[in-house]
C-alpha cells in the first residue's frame, strides 16, 4: 500500500479540527443550559463571546478542504471525505449559532425571575448533547450504525418538545403576564431541537461518506 | 461507419505461460469513450492491442476468446488483418509520422486502399485535417515533413492518418503522455470531437484524463477486468475497494 503522506495529513488535521468543533459545540450547548438554568447572565454573555472561534475553525476547514482538492485531487471516499468535512464543519457552526442563541434568551431575561421551572429543557439539551458527541464519533469512527442511532435520538427529541410546547401553550393560556418570557423558552426549546436536527445532518453525511448514497435521515 | 456491436467475450492472452489478460469480457457502446485504467503490467495495453491484433507480432503471444464487431469474430484465424485495421484505428503513445510530407501522411493509408483520384484524396486529407483541428495550422505547408511539427501536432497528424482509412473504432495507446499540457488538453478536447463519430477506446495512466475523457472506465489488475462501469460512478463511488484505492493513488 503507498501512502500519500502529505494528503494523509491533510484528512487527518480535518478530523482533528472537526473534533475540536464539535468538543466546543456541545460545550457551548452545555453552558447555555446552565447559564439559563441559573439565569447567569454573566456566563451567557461569554458563551456569546467564544463564538467566533467556533467560526474561525468553521473558515480553517473549508480553507483546507480548498487546499486539498486543488492539490491533491482526491476522488472517490477521499474526495467524499473532504465533502463531508465541509458539510460537517457548516453544521457545526450553525449548532455553535443556535447554542448561542439560548445564551441570548438568557441576557434578554436579566433581572428577572423563572416565572416556571423550565420543564424538561435540560433533559432535552442533554440528549441533543449526547448526538452531539456521536455524530463526531461516527465520522471519526466512519460508523453507520452510530449515525443511523442519531435519527432514533432525534424522533425522542421531537417527541420531547412538542411535549414541551403543548405545556408552555397551556401555562401562557392560564398566565397572560408570563407570555413574554413564556414565548423565549418556547424559542429555546426550538433552538434544542434545531441542533438535534443538525446532529442527524451530519450522521447523514457519515452514511454518505462511507456507502456514497444519501439517506434522509430528518424525516 | 455504420452501427454495430463491439464487444469482447471471455477474452484472454497469454504470453508464454503467462497469463496476460484473463478472460475479460467487456463491450464498448458505440460513440463513447472507454478508458482502461491500472498499474503497469496489469494487462491494460495487452488487452487493447489484441483489439485489432497487434498482439499477433508477438512471439509467444496467445489469444483465447473472442472480439466481435458486429457479426465478425477478428480473433478468427481467417480475419483479413489488414481489412480489420481499415476499420480499427490505432494511435501510439509517442507520435510516429512517417518520414514523408504531411499530406502524404494522410494519403497514404487511402492509397494503399485503392484511391487513386488525386482530387479524392485532397478532401480526405483536408477533412482528416480539419477533424484534428490542424487544418488552419498547416493548410499552407501541406508538402513539408510530418517531423517538423512539434509534438502535439504529430500526435494530432498520426490521429488524423488513422481517420483516413474511415475506421469506426479508434484505440489509443496513452496518445497524450508524451505531450505537455496544452498539447495534452488539445488532445482530450479532439477526443471528446471525435466520439461523436466513433468508438474510442483509450488506455491512460492520468486519472484525471480518464475522468476527464471518458464515458465508462475499466480498472484492470493482475490480468483482470476488476471493475467496469459509468467514469462518473467509478471516480465518486466505485464498487470494489481495490478500484478506490488504485484511483485515490493508494497503491499501484
């Protein structure tokens, strides 16, 4: 077997690249549920502020992807693998963009109190946070099993919040002064889900990448 | 140039005892071009020249199987050779005018088929000529040697003497590794002109020229046809692991 050294360690650094995403991206999820949870506005206001490096890698993966494919010329499973870090890499940062986001909810709710408890938010979040881990995983592992798992665990997220929103729909009905807060964790609940949908985007691209048919995971 | 089948039925060569090419069977649609692709010594080559025969010059060289154009099997000990190369066009992979002006280059062939007419043989050599696009290139030093164009017009001049005879089959041997690269781009650009009046059958070692050019690619290794089918699948998706990794530059 001959090795390409040089695209070896291009496909390599992708990976390592994408991990570290991903690692940020469920961090920022992670600390926007805590800083609602405790309405911190402090710690929201720093999840703001990390974002831009989470698209700085965003920008270093297709800048390297570029490099690749006009270098190297790869094709079959090593042109689908750069294709598949580029579209990886946009999901990641969109997820990056939605957990901040929540963080927003929470500097748009200083000074006030949880009028309710947040219900199963921090349930939902943690599940999102676990697709968020294995859909890196199943790139990095090229794991089909594991990314088809990612749209079991998105149907249990959609479950969950239409649950949540049914509750939050009769909680404003009963309490026309909380809407306002009410309608931000009906937001936050549809930012969780989004990034779900993103986790199974990219166990998509995994099934991709390694059987070169696409599947429709997000039904 | 009628429509007719072109096909290759469990086809082997042997050289001595080695067995070269074993038995491939693969057929080649009519106006498209074919690339066969592997490593070197993976019977590619072989396996075109015994297309039109040129395997027989050989010492030692053996075929099994069968080619058939249309309802001629040319395997078949009775095949007129010198008919069968009318028909079957070959380019090599350096060019090899012969030692004459470039229009006889072109009328050569024509001529040793019977065309006598002086004015017959002036449209074919204008039309060979034009079909090459090096008509406006040499229009006015038609009596000059072959061998003092540069490269890549030689190898357009050699394609163009072989559409002389109105073969229907074109093969190439590499026809563009000799050449720099606006040479080899003029090359790839007359080859994708030309397939839309013959069959090209075209053996490269540039895997980018075979994605470029063809419309279905062969890999071949060891001696066997690994994997046939659509360029466009065999460079995104190709079904056999040997295949992607012989495209991706892993091994060979």
């Amino acid at each position: 077997m001959v090795t390409r050294r040089e695209f070896d360690i291009g496909l390599e650094q992708l990976r390592n690249m994408l991990v570290e995403m991903g690692t940020k991206v469920e961090r920022a999820l992670a600390e926007s549920m805590n800083a609602l949870e405790n309405l911190d506005v402090e710690a929201a206001r720093a999840i703001v502020k990390d974002d831009p490096e989470i698209n700085r890698i965003e920008e270093t993966i297709s800048d390297l992807g570029a490099k690749l494919i006009a270098t190297q010329q790869p094709v079959a499973k090593d042109l689908r693998r750069i294709l598949v870090a580029l579209k990886i890499s946009s999901d990641l940062e969109r997820m990056g963009d939605l957990s901040v986001d929540i963080a927003k909810v929470v500097i748009r709710l200083e000074g006030q109190a949880l009028l309710r408890p947040i219900g199963d938010l921090p349930q939902i979040a943690m599940i999102v946070r676990t697709m968020i881990i294995e859909s890196i995983q199943s790139y990095i592992d090229e794991n089909v099993d594991l990314a088809y798992k990612m749209a079991k665990d998105d149907d249990q997220v959609d479950a969950m919040y239409s649950q949540f929103l049914r509750e939050t729909f009769t909680y404003m009905a009963d309490n026309p002064k909380s809407v306002a807060q009410t309608m931000h964790m009906s937001f936050v609940g549809r930012y969780i889900e989004r990034i779900a949908d993103h986790a199974t985007n990219i166990g998509e691209s995994v099934v991709f990448l390694v059987v070169g048919k696409r599947p429709d995971l997000n039904q | 140039m009628s429509a007719q089948s072109f096909y290759t039925k469990e086809l082997s060569v042997y050289y001595g005892e080695k067995h070269a090419v074993k038995r491939v069977s693969m057929d080649f649609p009519e106006r498209q071009v074919v690339a066969l692709i592997g490593p070197s010594g993976c019977g590619k080559s072989t396996f075109l020249r015994s297309l039109n025969r040129m395997n027989d010059l050989i010492s030692g060289a053996r075929i099994e199987g069968k080619v058939w154009i249309g309802d001629q099997n040319i395997i078949d000990p009775s095949t007129d050779v010198v008919q069968l190369r009318q028909r079957i066009g070959m380019v090599w992979q350096r060019p090899n005018p012969f030692h004459k002006s470039i229009y006889e280059n072109i009328a050569f062939g024509p001529r040793y088929h019977g065309v006598r007419n002086r004015k017959e043989l002036d449209e074919i050599v204008e039309t060979c000529l034009r079909k090459t696009a090096l008509w406006d290139e040499v229009k006015d030093r038609l009596n000059q040697s072959g061998l003092a164009l540069s490269g890549g017009q030689q190898q357009r001049l050699c394609i163009a003497r072989s559409l002389a005879v109105q073969p229907s089959i074109l093969l190439m041997d590499e026809p563009a590794s000799a050449l720099d690269p606006v040479s080899t781009a003029k090359i790839e650009e007359l080859i994708s002109e030309l397939k839309q009046e013959y069959t090209i059958v075209i053996v490269t070692h540039n895997m980018q020229q075979a994605a470029r050019v063809s419309d279905r690619t062969a890999f071949f290794f060891l001696g066997d046809l690994v994997e046939y089918d659509d360029t466009q699948k065999m460079f995104t998706n190709p079904s056999k692991k040997s295949t992607d990794d012989y495209i991706s530059g892993r091994f060979g």
